[in-house]
C-alpha cells in the first residue's frame, strides 16, 4: 500500500511538472511575440501597434503569478525530493526572467510614441532590428535548452550573448556621433538607446534562462564568470563639438 | 500527542518566518546601501568608488538565493496552510524586488566612469541625487510596511510613486535641452539619463514590495491601477537646432 501511494504521488508531481513546463513554453512564446510585435511597431513607427504590446503585457505578468503559485502549490502538497525542489526553483527563476522579457518589450512598445520623427537615419533602426534579431534566437535556444533539459545548448547561450552586447555597443557609439553632429536627433536618439539597451537587457534574461536550465540539469552553476562585451557604461568618447 | 506534533510544526514554522523576516530585512539593508554609495560615487565622479558598487552587488544577488532556497525549503517540510503560505509568496516577490534595485545600483556604478567629466551643470546632478532621496524614502517606508505589516502604509507607498516619476519626467525634459543646446554634453547627459531612470525604476521596485506587502495583508491585489506620471517614453519636444 505505502508503495501505491508513493506510486500516485509521483504521478501526480510528474502531472505537476508537465503541466508547468508547458506554462513556461507558453510563457516563452508570448515573451518572443511582445518582443517582435514592438520591435515591428518601433521599425514601421505604428503608436496604436505599440500601445497594443503595451496591454497585453499584463498577460505575461498574469501567467508569471499562475506559474509562482502553481509552483508553490505543488511544492505544498508533494513535498518533492531534492532534485524535483531544484527543477521547480529553476521553473521559477525562468518564469521570472521571462517576466522581465515581457516588462522590457513593454517599454519598447510604449517608446514607439516618443520615436515618431524621420531624423534618425534607417541604418539606426536596422541596427536596433539587428540586435533583435539576435535577442530572439537566443531566446529561442533558452527556451529549447529548457524543453530539452540541455545543458550543452545552455552553455552555448552563455557564450553567444557577448554577440548582442558587441551590437549594442556599436549602435551607442554610433547614436552618440549622430547627436552630437544633429541636436535634431537627440530626442529620438535616446528613445532608440534606450530600446536597444532594452535589448541588450533580454540577452542577459535569455542568458539567466539558460543559466537556471544549467543549474537544473547539473546541480550547479556555470563554472566561470559570464563574458561581457557591453563596454558602453563606462564610455567616454572624443567630443565633435566642431560641427 | 497529534496536538504536540502540530505544535512542534508550527513553532518550527514561526522560526523559519522570523528568519526569512530578518533575512529581507539585511537584504533591504543592503539594497538601500547599494543606491547611496552608487550615487555618491556618482555625484562625486569617484570611479574606484563606483567599482566597489558592482562589485558588492554580488552579496544581494546570493542573499536572495538564500531567501529562495529557504522559503522553498520551509514550504516542503512545513506544508504550511494557504495563509502562511501567502506570506512566503510575498517573502520570495520581495526578495526578488530587493534583488533587482542592487541591479539598477550596479548599474548607476558602471555608469560613474563614463561620467568622468566636467560638461553637465551641477543641477542635473542634483536632480538626481533629489530623486534618489525621494527613491530612498520610498524605499524604507515599502520595507516598513513589510516589517509591520502596515497595509495602509503598502498604500501610501504606491501613491507616492507618482512624485518619482515626475521628477524623472521633468530632468529627463531638462537634460534634453542641454543636450540639444550643447551637443558636448550629449554623451555625459545619456549616462545621467540612464542613472535617473534607474531610480525611476527603483521607485517601481519599491512599489512591487509595497503590492506584494498589501497582498500578504490583505489576501488581494492592491484595487485600482497604479498611478503614472513618467510620461517620458512617449515624449516629443519641440527642437532647438538654432544654437
């Protein structure tokens, strides 16, 4: 009997945990579409687009308190083992970060307002298209390292993230030379920094999803220092006062 | 007998609440900490100063791993009843709340070497640094309300957001116009851009903890939405290319 009972409740967590790893696919995928949707509404200068991705953020923040206390619950009343507790905290920790995908897509869509000008040069905008890009395959590869329980394919998240902090570097050191050369360009200047450095922020939540997936499948965390290359935070570049 | 066990549970539960309290409490601590010293080190261009911000950044994010660990561990091996296990919900949303403002800390630290110059007027800083008094503020009185569980003060917390938000908006307009004034302050105006709505953000993360306090009071999310007044991601202003 006490093994039947032991039996039902293994199930019943197996139940749990199948049901909240298709809460984060879904989580996942909504987090991708908000981002794409206000990166489309930032490109093609759409307000009503933006504001949109704006609402249904709340979705996101919706299904981030279902997962928490779906977690929780099943915490509660199957008491899981060690390794099973590790799997829920890393539930969690992604629920989180994807969360803050969605928070950051928000703020994107409600800067498309603030953008809709035609001093910025396209090249800009392509640029911020660019790092978007990158940001979702990374997203992307998160999501599956998790589907697949790969640690691998985390690591290699880790690795390519330096890839987006490059761009965004890049692309601040560009925007800072057209202000400074157009004071007409300032104001939409530091909407499209301020999305591209929202960007650059979800390749860092991308690369905590692959490292809560690592800390899942290993026991551990990743063994060295994550690289960065966003080296605009401590930048000072020649002044071009000359124009 | 059943009744001495429950009570051995309950008073093992009441301890593991106690130290899950003092733990947010030196989490709080260290969170309040972080914004002073990183806009210290801001204010007075101290470089060697901002370093030891991000370096001590480390601490908060393992002491809210140790909230995490603890509060799932006392939920597996309490099985507490659904209002205690409110309480822990909050405990883990407060936590991750503290965690995030060490991140916009660290990141007002990276920020003081590109800071390194002597353009932006003295005002500006210290739009800032009233911002962050405001944000401090805010800050003790969310984890107060946690310490006593003051629902009333939960409220008064999220409506006094609003007085943040607005100051944000009003030196996010000033440092336009400097910029676009002076285009030799373009590069330091954007890293004070980014620090101010750090603290900004701060005062959103205060808010969280006051919501996940009147929750925990409660047993519901605060009634009506949360009052705005940053009206920066949408904002245009006339341009001044005549300098």
């Amino acid at each position: 009997m006490a093994i039947a009972i032991t039996d039902h409740t293994t199930k019943a967590f197996d139940a749990d945990l199948l049901e909240l790893t298709r809460m984060i696919a879904e989580m996942g995928g909504l987090a991708e579409r908000q981002l794409i949707e206000a990166v489309d509404a930032l490109v093609k200068g759409d307000r009503a687009h933006g504001e949109r991705v704006v609402l249904a953020d709340s979705l996101l923040d919706a299904r981030q308190r279902d997962v928490e206390l779906k977690a929780i619950a099943t915490i509660a009343t199957r008491q899981p083992m060690a390794i099973d507790l590790r799997e829920i905290v890393g539930i969690l920790r992604i629920a989180n970060e994807l969360e803050r995908i969605g928070d950051l897509a928000k703020n994107i869509g409600k800067r498309v307002d603030g953008l809709n000008g035609e001093l910025m040069p396209r090249k800009a905008l392509r640029g911020v298209a660019h790092m978007t890009e990158l940001a979702l395959h990374l997203l992307r590869d998160a999501l599956d390292s998790f589907a697949e329980k790969d640690g691998t394919k985390a690591i290699d998240v880790r690795n390519r993230d330096e890839e987006i902090d490059a761009m965004y570097t890049s692309l601040f050191r560009e925007l800072l030379t057209y202000m400074m050369e157009d004071p007409g360009t300032v104001a939409f200047g530091i909407h499209l920094l301020f999305c591209a450095k929202n960007i650059e922020r979800m390749g860092d939540h991308a690369t905590n999803i692959a490292e809560a997936v690592y800390y899942m499948v290993e026991g551990h965390a990743f063994a060295n220092e994550r690289p960065k290359a966003d080296a605009t935070s401590g930048m000072t570049i020649a002044f071009n006062t000359s124009h």
